[in-house]
C-alpha cells in the first residue's frame, strides 16, 4: 500500500511522559484515536485510560498511581485526577473510574510537578487571568498556595522537601523569562519572594532542577549568550556557574533526581545529540545513541528521569519513525526502544529531508527542510508546499510529520522553513521578528519562493500550509505577497492581530503581546500586519481548518477572514469541527480534514 494520508494519519505512535524505578513507563498512545495513556512494562503495553479527549499523566512517586491530566474537546481547561492502577476493572479507565483531585471546568489546572504524596499544579481559578502555583497533598486534599502575584506561570520546580519553589513568570521582552524563588514558610513577608533575575533582562530560563539538598538550582538559559546552555544558580544570589555550553548549538539539560548526572541535548539543526555529563563539573560521562536522525525533546514531551536516577525515558520521533517510548539505562547509556512504530511501514520508507539554508534580501540565512518525491506524478511534478510552524517561538525539526508525507507521496515538493523568530538557532534569530519586525519573517517567505527555480520547482505553483501562528503566516504570505502563491491552506490561525489580542482567552492575552505588541501602545501596526487588513489583495483560493473550542486562536478568526476571502468571489472551504480545539486532537476529525486538504492543493498545484 502507498503511503497516502489515510494510512499514513491510521499510524499508532507513542511518547513517554513518566519512568519508574523498575523502568515501567507511563505512556502515551494515540491506537485509539486520540491521545490516552498506557503503561509499557515487561515487554507488554496496558491500556490504562479511555477518555473522551487526549490526556497527559505522571507517575505518583512512591505508590502505584498516576496523576492524570485532561480536558474537554480540547478547551483546555485541564482537571487533575487520580488513576489507581493496581485497581481491577474490566479494561481502561474511564471517566467515572478517576478520582478527582482538582476538578473545575470553567478554569485551568495544570500539572508542573509530582513529589511523594504530592503534587504541585497552576490554575486561574482565582480570577480567570491570573495563575496561582498551589501544593496539593494527594492523600488528604490540603492544599497551600505558595505563589498567587499574578500573571503567566511557566515553569516550576519544588525543592524536595517543598520548603522552596523556584518558578518562572514572563519578562518584559518576547520568550524571556524571569526567575524567582519562593519560600514557602517564611519568617518574614519579607522573606517569601527573592528575585533572581531581572526583568528587563531578555534571557530564557527554562527546565528548573533542584539539588537534592537545595544548595542549587540547574537550568538551561540563554543569559548573556545567544545560544542556551546549562548553568548552576545559587538561589540565595542569584550568581551562575556555567556547567555546559556551545557557541554553535543551542543546549538544553535534564538534572537527576539525585544531582550526580545531566542529560545534555544539543539541538544541530532540528536533530537531537544526547550527552550525559557530571552535574557537578560539567563533564562528558558518555554518549547516548540514539535510533536515527531525529528528535526527543520539545514540542515533543520531554525526557523524564526515574525517581532513582538510573533511567531516562524519552520521546523519539525521525522522519522515519512516527513516533517511540524509548528508556535509556543512565549507567551504561545504552539506548533501547520499547515500541516500534515504524513496523507499521511495513518497509516502505517515507522520505527523508535535505538541509538548505536558503539567502534572504537581507543577507541573512533561512534554514529550510527540503523534502523531495522519490517518483513524482507527473501532474504534480515541480510544484512546491511550505509548511509553516506555529508558535512564532518554535523551532521546525526533524520528525515524523505525516502531512508533510503525504504531500511529497502526492508528489509535491515541500519545504520546511525555520524562518526570523524560530528558536533552534540562538536567541538572535529567534528575536528577529519580535513586536514591529513582524513582517521581516513574512518576507522570509517570498525569499524561500523566490528561491525555488534552483531547485528545480516551478514558482507558479507553490502553496502555503500552516497552523496557529503558521496559520498566521499563510494568510500573511497570501495577502502580502499575492503574486507569490497559487493557494494556502491555515489551521486554526490568526486573520486579525488586533481581534485575535481582543477575543483570545483573558489569561494568554498579556502574554502573546510581549510578541506581537499590544493592543493600547500597537494597535496601529497590529491592524497593518493583520492579513484581514489586505484581504482585498489575496488572489489563491483558500482552505480554512477550525476547531469550535479553540481558546487561543478564537473560531471567530477563521470566519471572518472566510467570509472576506468569499466576498471576493474567490474559493474558500472553511471546516469547523465542534469537539476540537487548538488543532485536530481526534484521529476521525484529521481522517475528513487532510484528505480534503490534500485534494484541494492537488487541483490547484496541477499542471
């Protein structure tokens, strides 16, 4: 059988979220449509949940349960509960089966970290907007909020006995954050916040672990560089020791549970190289091998230690291989898979990309993913799809990505840029388009048009694909560059800065104008970069993917910019899907949208 879209979307892939001592691993698997989890032990997979929409977990340390994460047709307003998984039942957990930890439907809980009877989660009930970081014990439901000065929390890590938490909230300049410490029995007001960093400084901090005595915290940050690498910060001063770095690579590191090891990953244009190092020094201990040329990290889950340090359990996926639990023996380092989701190809490879990096008008580089048919149709032969990430904070990488197959076994060309504002490359390039710089990325699109007769592709017939922020940058590349492009297609994406700032849910909307600037001090530029504002210049047809409950990207931006396309007389299929959110989560939804999708770039991009 080909490769098309049908098969290629019926492929079951799994990622780990959770390793225990005895290296059984909590599991994610999407065999039933969507995203549920499994327990992989002994060789055997165990379906442990059947609910109505995808679900995230992690292992309750020291006892046989899980916490599980979950929401409603992705509104994503996540509750917590708890899953028993030595109770017997008759097969996978439903709803009825959990035990409620924190349930409120009208607000969001979010899981940050799991201690001995514990566990540590963010929620805006308080007043919709703000996110309060609150310790829950799971035994007796008593509850101490720890953290509660407003705004975005992002990540957040307890020390092991919980008398400090380290968090991050957002500072002043795009994908920068601030570090702060929070004492949780303080002596004093006084006593209970100590910032560690400073607001204006435009650095990342992310991937927050504690010394098991508290003596330090290891984290992964770009302060003072342009490439992130791994320091080790006093929480009484704030000063850092640089553990590991790279002036080409940006680095991201995995602190165990016991302080002794860090797994290192360097990012090399969208691949992951893992190291394991001596937290203490810095050093190389061994390297980790892993199956092919592709990725284990963010925006897949990322790796996670065993409460004993001796395991790491990742998530794989390359452009060969849709998706594996893999467990790493941190003594040894050897690498093994304990799913294969690539049996499913029964042989038949899917196409593996080559490395450009494509010259812009402004002698800048974009890095772009090429992916060639090995056999085009000749109907289709030269023409030519980008696929655009979202974010705009994102990076294009190498894995399995079943659109981008589908495209190439139809016989496109598709090409997978990183343009100004992905991350990967270092902080400079992924500052590039921040605030009224918007539109430099835009242009990286013509750019990579432009680009195309060198590689053989006809400019006449290339097309434009993308979701969320990508979404953004399809119709931007169709209102701002008409001439350029032969039709677009945008999932759940932006029409209108100004009205998405406006109707976005309360909580993100402070946080997404640190990157696109906001609505009081922007708002004329805002309405200038906003698609909906040339619509009159759009000249492709269009293909619109929406989901109802969408609470990032309101369902509003795809029906107005729908109706305008409509009113100029041009094609516009717009979808909507009721039980869906930000993106397709259901496997049935992605079966009756892509094929169409799909269908409708091949009568527009034929000869």
């Amino acid at each position: 059988m080909a490769l098309d879209i049908v098969r290629l979307l019926e492929l079951t892939s799994w990622r780990a979220f959770d390793v225990a001592d005895t290296g059984w691993v909590l599991a994610g698997s999407d065999e039933s449509g969507s995203i549920q989890l499994v327990e992989l032990a002994d060789g055997e997979c165990t379906p442990l949940t059947a609910l109505s929409g995808a679900v995230t977990g992690r292992y309750l340390p020291g006892e046989r349960a899980a916490i599980v994460q979950h929401d409603t047709d992705g509104d994503e307003c996540s509750q917590l509960s708890l899953l028993h998984l030595d109770e017997p039942r008759s097969g996978p957990a439903r709803l009825r089966d959990l035990v409620p930890l924190v349930r409120d439907p009208e607000h969001v809980h979010r899981l940050l970290d799991v201690l001995p009877g514990r566990i540590v989660y963010a929620t805006n009930r308080r007043n919709g907007v703000d996110f309060d970081v609150v310790i829950r014990s799971a035994v007796t439901g008593e509850e101490q909020v720890v953290y509660d000065r407003g705004g975005m929390v992002l990540a957040v890590a307890a020390s092991p006995d919980s008398r400090y938490v380290a968090l991050t909230v957002p500072a002043a300049w795009s994908l920068s954050d601030q570090l702060i410490l929070v004492n949780t029995m303080p002596v004093t007001e006084a006593d209970q916040v100590r910032v560690l960093t400073d607001r204006d400084e435009p650095a990342r901090h992310t991937n927050i672990a504690w010394l098991p005595d508290a003596s330090g915290l290891i984290v992964t940050t770009d302060f003072d560089r342009d490439h992130t690498g791994i320091a080790r910060i006093d929480p009484r001063t704030g000063a850092r020791r640089w553990l590991v770095t790279s002036d080409e690579h940006d680095l991201t590191g995995w602190l165990s549970p016991d302080g002794s090891t860090l797994l290192v990953q360097a990012n090399e244009d969208g691949a992951s190289q893992l190291t394991l190092h001596d937290a203490a020094t810095g050093e190389v201990l061994r390297a980790v091998q892993l199956p092919a040329d592709g990725w284990c990290a963010f925006p897949l889950p990322t790796p996670v230690w065993s409460p004993d340090s001796r395991f790491v359990a990742l998530t794989f996926s390359a452009p060969t291989i849709p998706g594996d639990a893999l467990l790493v023996d941190a003594s040894t380092g050897d690498c093994r898979s304990l799913t294969e989701s690539a049996a499913q190809l029964d042989g038949q490879l899917p196409v593996e990309p080559s490395s450009y990096r494509v010259p812009t008008r402004d002698d800048e580089q974009v890095p772009c993913f090429v992916y060639q048919p090995d056999e085009p149709d000749p109907e289709l032969d030269g023409s030519a799809v980008l696929l655009i990430h979202g974010g705009p904070e994102s990076q294009s990488i190498r894995s399995f990505n079943p659109i981008v197959q589908a495209l190439v076994a139809q016989g496109h060309t598709v090409l997978v840029p990183n343009v100004r504002g992905s991350t990967g490359y270092g902080k400079r390039w992924y500052s590039a388009d921040d605030g009224r710089n918007r539109l430099a990325a835009v242009a990286d699109l013509g750019d990579v048009h432009d680009w195309l007769p060198t590689i053989g592709l006809d400019p006449e017939r290339a097309a434009l694909w993308g979701g969320s922020y990508g979404g953004y940058m399809v119709l931007a590349g169709l209102a701002f560059q008409p001439e350029r492009w032969a039709a677009g297609v945008d999932i759940v994406g932006i029409s209108s800065l100004v009205t998405f700032l406006e109707n976005t849910a309360a909580y993100r909307r402070a946080h997404r104008e640190r990157e696109y600037g906001s609505l009081a001090a922007d708002a004329g530029f805002l309405r200038e970069a906003s698609p909906l504002t040339r619509v009159a210049a759009i000249a492709a047809p269009l293909f619109v993917l929406h989901g109802a409950n969408d609470p990032r990207v309101p369902l509003s931006e795809a029906e107005q910019i729908a109706a305008a396309v409509r009113a100029k007389g041009l094609e516009c299929e717009l979808l909507v899907y009721d039980d869906e959110g930000h993106g397709l989560a259901k496997r049935v939804n992605r079966l009756d949208a892509y094929p169409r999708a799909l269908a409708f770039l091949a009568r527009h991009l034929a000869k």
